[in-house]
C-alpha cells in the first residue's frame, strides 16, 4: 500500500509540473540521499508537492516535509488522512507545549536518513513575499551541525495557486536550489545567512528571467 501511494504522489507531482512549466536551475545540489534538511519559502499548497517532483520516484518515501497540526490534521478527515499516509507529514503546532514532541520527531526521521522539508516562515504568506524566518530551523541547526541544510527558492507558486484558491493556473514557475550549508554556531547569525542565501537565490531568478 506504501509503494501504491509513492506512485500516486508521484505522478500526481509529475502532472502539476507538466501544468506549470517548472524551470529548475542548479538540480545537482539536491541531496541524493539522507539525512538532510531542505528548506524553502512558502506561498502555495503547490510548493510541497512541486519539491516532491524534483526526486525519483525511489526517494519519494524518504521526504518529510513539515506541516501545520492544525490546518492539515485537524479541519476535516480526509485531509489529515491525506496528509499523514500519503505525504508523510511530520505535524508542527503553534502551541509551544508541543515543541518538544516535534524536534522528536524530527529526530527519529533523520535518524532514518530521512529528508525534511521545512518552511521557516510557518504558514503560507503574500505572492512572491518572503516573510520572516522562524528561529526553529536554526534549533534544528545547531542539534544537527553535520547534517546538510539546502535552501531553495520558488518562484510563482503563490500566483498559479494562491492561498484560499483551488484552481490552478498555468504560469511559468522557477525553482533555484542553493548549494548545501551547516550550523555556523549562532542562531541568530545562521538565521540570517540562511536568509541571505535565500535572497541570493531570489536575484539569481531575476537575472536568469
């Protein structure tokens, strides 16, 4: 049943891909195998499901990306169904009780070589406008300073789906794939270098349009 939902995500990936016209810049970066952390921006439903797309069908069960607990597991059953057994998600809540069970469970995931997909401004924000970063991923950073954290940039998502619509539009989108840093030994200045990265790759987009 696993493999079956693989494929199904897989091509499903593939399809919306097709639709969108994805132009990918720098796909060497991306990690072969795991453990790993991506990082992205975040202003479409469509941005989880297009970094899908970016891997082959066999490392599809090793991404984890990082969702909301109470948008995804708890509005209605069939998404949070959808979101534990097909996607994987690994839940995040905004109540700061619940932190400790969260970086468990990232813990366990890339003990499994696992792949996390993280979103550092937590919730999906204006088209095309990065928001603030979180200081979680600089947390996960400094438990982590061996493992590989790979900013991505995507660019249009938040136009062809915009947050609260459900009809996908047709428009030409970019992903640029930063090369792989570590914990640099403050949170703060991580934070901030993982943004500037992320601004690089922003510019990077601009010049190649």
């Amino acid at each position: 049943m696993r493999q079956i939902f693989n494929i199904m995500l897989f091509l499903t990936a593939k399809i919306i891909v097709l639709i969108l016209g994805l132009r990918i810049r720098h796909r060497e970066r991306l990690p072969t195998s795991g453990p790993a952390i991506i990082v992205a921006n975040h202003n479409s439903h469509l941005d989880t499901i297009v970094l899908f797309s970016l891997f082959p069908l066999s490392m599809i069960q090793k991404l984890r990306p990082v969702a909301n607990e109470q948008y995804f597991l708890q509005q209605n059953r069939f998404l949070a169904w959808f979101a534990r057994h097909v996607l994987r998600v690994i839940p995040v809540s905004s109540d700061a009780s619940n932190c400790r069970d969260f970086f468990k469970s990232c813990a366990t995931a890339l003990a499994k070589r696992q792949i996390l997909i993280i979103y550092p401004e937590g919730t999906r924000g204006t088209p095309e406008h990065m928001s603030e970063f979180k200081m979680g991923i600089a947390h996960l950073a400094k438990q982590y300073p061996e493992i590989p954290i790979i900013p991505i940039f995507l660019h249009g998502l938040g136009k062809a789906l915009p947050k609260g619509d459900f009809l996908i539009v047709p428009l030409l989108c970019w992903i640029c794939i930063g090369e792989a840093m570590y914990w640099n030994g403050q949170k703060q200045s991580f934070l901030q270098q993982l943004v500037e990265r992320m601004q690089t790759l922003a510019d990077e987009r601009l010049l190649s349009a």
